[in-house]
C-alpha cells in the first residue's frame, strides 16, 4: 500500500488530504479526530475474504500507517462480513470494534501493540456496520447487529461487557429478494451526550426508522 498526503487550500485553509492507496477492494474507511485534534483512521485492503486491516494516524505531525495482522482472512466467505468502527478515548488511546463472522471484537493499542478482546461469540450480520462510541467516563459501548436480526448492545464497565438485545428486527430469509443472514437493508446509529446518555437511530427489515434512548434508565 501507499499513503499520500497532499495540502489543499479551501478559502485561505491549508487542509491536509490523505488518500490510502492500497491494492484490491474494500477500502472502507472509518476516522475519528481525537481531542488534540489529530486524525485516526481504520481501512481495510485487498479481497472482501482475505483483505487486511489497517490503522493511520497523523499525531506525530506525519501519517503513519500500521497492518493489523491479528484479523485472520474469512476463508468460508466472499462476502464483506468484517466491518468495524473506530473511537478514541480521553487519553487518545483508539479502539477499533470490528465483526466476524462468528465474533464480535474489540481491538486496541496499548504500548505501540494492537491487541484483541472478544466481545461476544455470536454469528453477525453480514453486510452491516458496526457503531462503536466512548463516554466521558471512557466507557466503550458498541452497536452491532447478530445473524438473525437482534441489535445487540455491549458495555464495557469495570473491565467486563454487558450485552443486551435491545431490539428485535426479525430473521432475514423470508421476504422477496432477502438473503438468509444478509442484513444490508439494515443499519444503526449511536451518540453519546453530555450527560453520557444514548440515543440510537435503526433501521428494520421494512427500511423503518427507530429511535431508542436509555435517559429514563430503560430503553425507550
């Protein structure tokens, strides 16, 4: 792969643009400025089955790109089923959840060294993004659909997760055109606000919207 940076200027702004230049599809970049204000980026390269994970950042005043190698390829799948998202905690550390085909995971660096944490052993959804948010507290919390149509929340807390299926979508397989376990019509949203409560926005299998906020100390 190749990374370049080049300076444009939008009205009298000098603007940093950088373009990953990597080989094969799926680059499915995913950034986040943390509170210094530099940029962390996550992208994937090559084949959906055997792409590779990479992490950029330009905190040093350069990009600086890293292979993360812990991923294995998915050798029983064409399909894109690794999605991921990135967040950055107070201490600018970044975190990376990313979905499997039988796994959700939690990738973080620590010392210069990326290391993974699974989250849940749960067939995911193929074809669907992941949401991944951390609170004042610097709680992780990460969104993520299962197989069969659940939206599953996970809370770190004190070192451990706590998952719950906050919501029901349905099985897919079963209406014109669905593809059994292909969740594509489906997504998510999450925010946290000053008050670390949640508010998250989903689509169902009808393409509907939903709204849903735990300020009341249940989801609603």
């Amino acid at each position: 792969f190749e990374l370049v940076t080049e300076t444009i200027h939008l009205g009298g702004l000098a603007v940093d643009q950088y373009s990953p230049h990597v080989d094969g599809l799926g680059v499915q970049p995913n950034f986040i400025f943390d509170h210094d204000g530099s940029i962390h980026l996550a992208y994937r390269s090559g084949q959906d089955s055997i792409g590779q994970l990479y992490y950029a950042t330009n905190r040093s005043g350069e990009w600086r790109a890293t292979m993360i190698n812990r991923l294995p390829p998915n050798p029983d799948s064409d399909a894109m089923t690794d999605y991921f998202a990135i967040a950055v905690d107070g201490r600018n550390t970044p975190f990376i959840a990313i979905s499997r085909p039988n796994a959700m995971s939690l990738l973080t660096k620590r010392s210069g060294i990326w290391t993974t944490e699974r989250i849940e052993t749960v067939a995911t959804a193929t074809d669907t993004e992941v949401s991944l948010a951390i609170d004042s507290q610097d709680r992780l919390h990460v969104l993520y659909y299962t197989y069969i149509g659940e939206l599953r929340y996970a809370k770190k807390t004190d070192g451990d997760w706590q998952i719950e299926t906050i919501a029901d979508t349905g099985p897919t397989g079963s209406l014109p055109g669905e593809i059994h376990g292909n969740l594509s019509r489906y997504s998510h949203s999450l925010m946290i606000d000053e008050l670390d409560f949640l508010h998250i926005g989903f689509t169902d299998r009808y393409s509907q919207l939903h709204y849903l906020t735990n300020e009341n100390g249940i989801w609603e």
